[in-house]
C-alpha cells in the first residue's frame, strides 16, 4: 500500500503546474496562490479534525511545533522556490533540474540515517533520474536565477522528506497533514500582510486554486506522508519520480504540448524504474 499511495500521491503532485498556470491567467502572482491554497487547507483539514468523532488528539507541544516549522519553513519555502523557478525557466529544464531531488534523498539518507540503499534502489534510482531528465526535453531558455531557485527546491524538498519521515509516524498522516498546513498557511499569510499578492481575479482561478488544494494538496500530501511513512524516505522519492511523467501528459493534454520522441522515451524510463522497483520491494517484503 506504501508503494500505490506514493504513486497515487507523485500523480497529483504533477497536476499542481497546470492548476497553476491557469491561476495565473486569471490573475494570481505564485505567492497569492500558496497562500490561498495553504489557507483553505488548513481550514478544510482543521474542520475534518474537529468534526471526526471520535476526533484525534492533537500531538504534544513538542511534535506540534516541529510538524508547524515543518509547514512554515519547510513545505512553503519549497513550493515558494518551485513556483517561482518555474515562472523563470522553461517547465523541462525546471523538471530536470528539481527531480534530482530523488538523488539527493538517497544519499542524504545513507549519510546521516545510516539508510543504506537496497540493490533494487541502486538498480532504479539511475533508471527513473536519467528518464526525469529527458521526459524534461531539451532546454530552449533559462536563467540563472530560475535554475538556483529549483536547484534550492530541490535541496530544500530532501530536507522535507527526511524530517517529515522522522515526524509522521509519530503523529498520523491525516494530523501531520493538518499541522503541515497550518504552518504553512500562517507562514503565507504573514508574508501577505506585509506586501498583498495578487490573487486570481474570477471564478475560473479560484476553481484551480480549489483542484490545487483538493487534488495536489490535500490528497497528494496526505498520501505521501503515508506512503512514506511505510516504505521510507529513500524509495519514496525514487517512486514520486512518476510525477513528471503526468505533467508531460497534462502538458499535452491541456496545453498543447508537443511530446517528442524523447519525452516519451524518458517517460517510459521512468515508468518502467518505478513498476521495476514496486516488484523488487514487493518480493523483498514477502
């Protein structure tokens, strides 16, 4: 189940680009939009604690202020870096360069969690790494500032997914979720009421900013955090490797993309990383 919640979650995760180049036509600035976004799901996630009977605890002091730093310094600066690259930078090279991440997890894990990587990782982390850059395509244009910006995403979402797999188990994924969100939302709004970000300006914006919420939010966190929480940090972020694949996809779908040759080569690379590395764990556990 670790593994199917994980793709599930990688999956909505790479709709959240389309959900935001819509808010943006219609108004919204990146930071208007995570604001919006962090804000309405920290009330939806905060009403389903309350009204859930019998309702969960709330965690400890301790656990509740790490799981808010984590939302406020650790999920809203990463996604405040993505969306910002991605305004900067063509989508392909923003997706080379951020789904380095995996790499970077792995070996952060070995190095400070003495997780020592399984052969069935050592064999699909180049395979799913080297697929995520050519799903990205060939770069057309960039800039220097737009590739630190998803370079520091990168780095900031490995921090992310360490500490959050130290936390979640401890709290649940549904209340982790919630705490998550909250920081992250008081993090936005202090931020707004400094300098106000646009924010999408009709109905057709605040209808993604809702499917961001909803979809590449709520669920897409919510099923990371479980899925994480049992299979590790390590293949975790080898399996969300499939989230570029969607975004290719929706890319065509809903923007008139062109898929190339070697988008679709990359694409299947990674495709074919991640199911090899489902039933290589899945023989493991058995």
């Amino acid at each position: 189940m670790g593994i199917i919640y994980i793709l599930i979650s990688g999956a909505a995760f790479g709709l959240l680009p389309w959900f935001a180049h819509i808010s943006y036509d219609h108004g919204a600035e990146p930071l208007g939009m995570l604001t919006a976004r962090f804000s309405i799901a920290a009330i939806l996630m905060t009403g389903r604690h309350v009204l859930r009977k019998p309702s969960r605890p709330w965690p400890k002091r301790k656990l509740f202020a790490q799981l808010f730093l984590l939302g406020a310094l650790g999920y809203s600066v990463q996604s405040a870096f993505y969306l910002y690259g991605m305004k900067r930078i063509d989508i392909s090279l923003a997706t080379v360069i951020f789904y380095m991440f995996p790499m970077f997890v792995v070996l952060a894990s070995w190095l400070f969690f003495r997780h020592s990587p399984t052969r069935a990782m050592l064999l699909c982390l180049p395979v799913t790494v080297i697929g995520a850059v050519l799903t990205g395509g060939q770069v057309k244009s960039g800039s220097w500032i737009g590739i630190l910006l998803m370079l520091s995403a990168a780095l900031w979402y490995t921090g992310y997914i360490l500490i959050s797999s130290r936390l979640v188990h401890i709290a649940g994924a549904p209340t982790s979720l919630m705490i998550v969100m909250i920081g992250a939302a008081v993090a936005n709004l202090a931020l707004w009421s400094i300098q106000r970000f646009d924010l999408p300006n009709d109905i057709t914006g605040w209808a993604a900013i809702t499917g961001a919420v909803v979809v590449s939010t709520i669920l897409a966190m919510g099923l990371f955090f479980a899925g994480v929480s049992r299979i590790g940090p390590g293949e975790a972020a080898v399996l969300s490797t499939i989230e570029p694949v969607v975004s290719i996809l929706v890319g065509v779908v809903a923007l008139n993309e062109v898929l190339t040759p070697v988008r679709v080569l990359g694409a299947t690379l990674v495709l074919v990383g991640v199911t090899t590395l489902a039933q290589l764990s899945r023989r493991t556990q058995n």
